[in-house]
C-alpha cells in the first residue's frame, strides 16, 4: 500500500492563479479530509468527505471547493489564490469515522502565494 | 466549541532526560484524545490515543492519561533520545466525530 499520497509537493503560484491539490489513498477509507497547517496555529480542518459524493465543510473552509467522485481521490482546488492561502496542506484519511478511527496523513503539500 | 490548548515549545531536553508536554481541552461530551507526532518533513502520524475517561494510551515509551476531572492528557517519557526530536500534536474528536481539532503543536529537541 502507499497509503496516502499528495501531489505536488511544492508549489509556487501568483495571486488570482488557480490550481488543484491531489490527494490518493489506498486504503479503501471513507473518510477522507483535508488540513492547513500554519506556525503556531496547529492543523486546521478545511473540508472532509465521509464518502464518495458527499463533502462537507471544517474550520476554515473559504476560498476552497472540493468534490469526491471517488472513494480513492479527493482534491482540494483553490479558484483564486491569495497570499493568505501560504501555508502546507495535509490530506488524512480513515477506514470510517468514530471516536476510535485513526487518521492517516499524506507527506503534505507546501503552497507559496506571491 | 471544542479545542485544544498544548504548551509551547520549543522544548529542549538532554538525552536521557524527562519529558512532559502538557495538553488540556474543551469538549461537550465524551471526545476521544490524540496524540499525533510529525517528523521532519513528513505527515503526522499516531502516536496514541485513548477514547474513556482514565484511559491510558502507550507506544514507544510515550504515555498520556485522559483526566476528565482536569481536562487533561498529558504526555510524558520517562527517558527521551535524539530520535524523539520532533513536533507533537495533541488533538481531541468530539460528539462530531467528522471533526478533529489539533494543538499548536510543541517542539521537541533532544540533544545528545
């Protein structure tokens, strides 16, 4: 298994650009979600999915769509990019949701928005 | 709304030594508490976990005791080694077991 895997792992982008983080998993999870992680900030919930087709919001969810056609994939897509938006993007996955679920999470993505 | 308060770091320990990063939450309910650790350059990965009241969770020598009296799961190791360095996460999922909310994360250095 390659468990959960992020493309690309870095990127460079212009404000008003646009572009789709990817995140793959493996494992067959139903749940799959994605986080922004910012210095002294910890992780922060963007948006999950508990499974193909559904989606739904986290903490900060604005400037960021997502969709799930697919057990396996779930991108994140950024419409207009902004400078606040610098951060690194982890996508976690798990087999269900439940208090006893373990999340994995994929090596992340690091984001620069000049 | 639930969340989650860890010490800041960055904690500097010499080998051998004592380790405690202390965590403290907010909850309505019954969550489930975390402790994710993040290498350099890589994803987070579990740590441990403990999902009741007075449960304890172990791995690797790490330990954390869910205190609902306190509110509390703090992590401790008796004798911490260079290979520990690291950032640590304290995280809890509440009655939305959708939703994980993490710490800020602490900083572990050890020094040989």
């Amino acid at each position: 298994n390659a468990g959960v895997t992020q493309t690309p792992k870095f990127q460079v982008l212009k404000t008003g650009q646009s572009m789709t983080l990817q995140c793959a998993q493996d494992m067959n999870h139903e749940y799959m979600s994605w986080y922004r992680q910012d210095p002294g900030m910890g992780l922060r919930l963007i948006h999950y999915s508990v499974g193909a087709g559904i989606t739904d919001q986290g903490e900060v969810p604005n400037g960021y769509n997502v969709s799930r056609s697919t057990t396996e994939d779930f991108p994140l897509r950024l419409l207009s990019a902004a400078p606040s938006q610098t951060s690194v993007y982890f996508c976690a996955s798990s087999y269900s949701t439940g208090p006893q679920e373990t999340q994995y999470f994929g090596p992340g993505t690091r984001l620069l928005v000049l | 709304g639930d969340s989650v308060t860890q010490m800041e770091g960055p904690v500097t320990l010499s080998e051998e030594a004592f380790l405690t990063i202390n965590c403290t939450y907010t909850a309505t309910g019954y969550p489930s508490l975390f402790w994710y650790v993040q290498y350099p350059g890589e994803g987070l990965q579990l740590l441990l976990k403990a999902t009741k009241a007075d449960d304890k969770g172990s791995n690797k020598g790490f330990e954390a005791t869910y205190r609902k009296e306190t509110t509390s799961f703090h992590l401790e190791k008796g004798s911490v080694q260079v290979s520990d360095s690291a950032v640590y996460f304290c995280a809890l999922s509440g009655d939305n077991f959708n939703k994980f909310y993490f710490g800020s994360g602490t900083k572990l250095n050890v020094k040989p």
